[in-house]
C-alpha cells in the first residue's frame, strides 16, 4: 500500500547531537529497502521510538518528531501494510552483534502482550503462572546474543496456537503466510536457531535456556544434538533422568544396567553428583557460596533419531544455603568443559530477561498498535534495531540481572 502523498517526510527536528549517526545507522541496516520513501520511514519510525517518551504509539511518535499532517498514518503503513522483508535486516542487526559480543553465546527471552478481542495476530487465551491468572494475550519469542555484559536481539518468532491456525478468515485478514502453523515454543526456539545458523555469523555459540521460556528440554536437547549445536537447558526438578556410568576418562558413555528414570532432584539427592564445586555468586554486593553438583545422565525417550542410550548429558545442580532459594537443575552438552565455564554461562538468560524489560519500558516492545503478522515482524525489528543502536552507539547501562 502506498504511503500517501500528503504525508511527505521531512526531517524530523532532533537536535543534532541527541543521534549524530542514526542516518547512517539506519542506511546501514535498512538501506536494502527498495524505495525512497520507506528508507525514510523507518529513519522516522527508528528515532521515534529512542526519542518519544511513554507509550511509543505513532501518533505519539509523529507529534515528539514534529512530524507533517499525515505522518502518523505513514508510519503506521509503513509498519502494518508496506510489504518489505525484515530477514535482511535482521541479519544486518546479527552480523553487528556477533562482531561486537565475542564469547557471545544465545539465550532465549519472551514477551507477553496483552490484548483485547481476538483480531491481533497470534492473540490467545494463556495461563500466566506470574500474574496467576489467564490474559488474552500476544506471545513473542526472541533470539538474543548474550555476552557476560550485554544481551542484544536478532530474531523473533510469535506463538501461534491450533484455534488462530485453523482459522482461516483470520489468518487470511492477518496476512499469515501459509508455511506458519501452531508449534510448541521448544520448537520456535529450534526454528530460531536454524536461522542464525544459516547466516554463519554466529559460530559455534551454545544455547542456554532457563525455565522462564517453558521448553520441553528433552525434545529440545535431543534435536539440538542431531544439529551439533551445544546447549545448557534448565530443567524442572522432577525431569526424568537416566543415570550413566563414569567412563574411565570423565564422563560415562554406557548406560547403567537395568536403570529406572528417576527425577533429577532424586538423582542429586540420592548421590548422582559427588564432589560439589563451590562457588562464590555476587548478590545484592555480598558473595555467597553455594554448592554445584554434576553428574552424567541420559534423558529417556530423548531421541528422535537415534536410541536414547547413545547420547549422554551433563546434569548440574545448584543447591543454595537451606531456606534462600530451591535448588535450580541444567542439563548440558558441554560434558568436556571445565565446570568453572559452564557455571558462567548459567546466569547469562537473567541478563536477557532483564534487557527484554527494558525493550518493553524504553524501546516500545509492546505498542505495536496493527493486527497484521508482517507488522508484528517489522515493529520487533525497529525495537532491535534501536536497543541495538543505543546499546552500542550511547554504550547503554547494563540491565540489573534478575
């Protein structure tokens, strides 16, 4: 749809040095766009959302850029109904991160939107166990490169469940690409994944999830193994485990004979992990040591592919002081690394919850105002891409970890 002619765009008026770069920035990133007109919207839509304070609404947006008549019509389009590809961009806001993140790893974060009706793509009913009841809501799920620092987005996936697929008035109105089909979020994380991999800018990066994205982990891990791709997986304390045998050099490779699954906290509990390593953890400027415990298991029924029996994991136990906090369970590929390392990837997904607040508070994560599926995608976009630009570019306050 075109963008109307009233609506010609001119230079927002920022102060110079509020952004001295953004253009360039933004010509970087988005100056695959094929017309004229779109690059300058998404210029406008970019310094709207560092720029407006509040709710990032496009009025808003229009009225903080002292923006023409029109403008926020424009911009609205230009998010909702102009039919460009966010891929490119995307790629462009991961090759950056990558190169700017070194020992990065990916962690997974979400965001809830709520909603009314039922016309907003994706929109559903959901229990959500934090506010203890049930909201009609959008449900985003976001890729991020996570260093010990910084936690940057680079791609995005919206839950979508069998009634809103199966509808096909909806999805038409929506403008849902026929190859998208209600899923589980272990497989969207999958997905994700397999998207940064094939653009090979990211490495062999592990993928660590904790329990706030609600993965399956066993399906997860067992699909992550067939990819080669390592990963550290938070699980519940009653997920199944198989206990392995110790091969002579580390880590058991045989199953134990005539073995029954039995809960992870069991297992640790029942002498599964020997030897704790204990570590000091900083919380609240004091250090306090808790106890990591690690054992090689197996996941029963894990596989897909190949007999459960072949593939052994790494479970590992954090056990806090009695009565300061449960004690919190991961299973992990990296069986050969140094427990010191892995503990230091553990935490990483905090930094990433934090940071996905932050889009919500500062960078208008949550106001998209359309109902389309590619105006969802392009409204994560620009969110991304200006927490990364300010990230970068302003050296942004690291978000407290959670």
């Amino acid at each position: 749809m075109a963008v109307p002619q009233r609506a010609v765009l001119q230079q927002p008026r920022f102060a110079d040095d509020c952004m001295p770069d953004l253009s360039g920035f933004t010509e970087d990133v988005f100056g695959y766009l094929p017309r004229v007109d779109q690059r300058r919207w998404a210029d406008a839509y970019l310094r709207g959302l560092l720029t407006t304070p509040g709710k990032k609404t496009v009025s808003q947006m229009a009225k903080v850029a002292w923006l023409p008549p029109g403008a926020a019509q424009a911009l609205q389009q230009f998010i909702s109904a102009s039919p460009w590809d966010w891929s490119a961009a995307r790629e462009s806001l991961a090759r950056k991160a990558a190169a700017r993140l070194p020992g990065h790893s990916l962690t997974v974060g979400t965001t809830l939107v709520e909603k009314r009706g039922e016309h907003s793509v994706g929109v559903h009913k959901r229990f959500v166990p934090e506010a203890g009841r049930t909201i009609n809501c959008q449900v985003g799920i976001g890729l991020f490169l996570t260093s010990e620092s910084q936690s940057i987005p680079v791609e995005w996936s919206l839950l979508m469940d069998e009634a809103w697929c199966g509808d096909e008035v909806r999805r038409r109105r929506a403008r849902v690409p026929d190859t998208v089909r209600a899923e589980p979020s272990w497989a969207h994380v999958l997905d994700l994944t397999d998207r940064l991999a094939a653009l090979k800018v990211s490495g062999p990066a592990p993928l660590v999830v904790d329990q706030h994205c609600a993965v399956d982990a066993t399906r997860l891990a067992a699909h992550l193994h067939l990819r080669e791709r390592d990963f550290v997986l938070e699980v519940r304390p009653d997920q199944p485990v198989l206990p392995a045998l110790h091969a002579a050099s580390g880590i058991g490779t045989r199953p134990s004979p005539a073995a029954r699954p039995v809960s992870a906290q069991q297992f640790m509990r029942e002498g599964g992990g020997r030897h704790p390593y204990v570590v000091g953890v900083e919380q609240g400027g004091r250090t306090r040591r808790v106890q990591v415990y690690s054992a090689p298991v197996r996941l029963p029924g894990s596989s897909p592919a190949a007999p459960s029996t072949q593939r052994v994991h790494r479970l590992i136990a954090e056990q806090f002081p009695a009565g300061r906090r449960p004690a919190r369970f991961w299973i992990t590929s990296l069986g050969e690394r140094r427990t010191d390392e892995v503990l230091s990837l553990l935490h990483r997904p905090s930094l990433t919850h934090a940071v996905v607040q932050h889009l919500e508070d500062d960078f208008g994560l949550l106001d998209f105002e359309g109902r389309s599926f590619p105006g969802w995608h392009h409204h994560m976009t620009m969110s991304s891409a200006a927490y990364l630009y300010r990230s970068f570019r302003h050296g942004a306050r690291r978000p407290a970890r959670l």
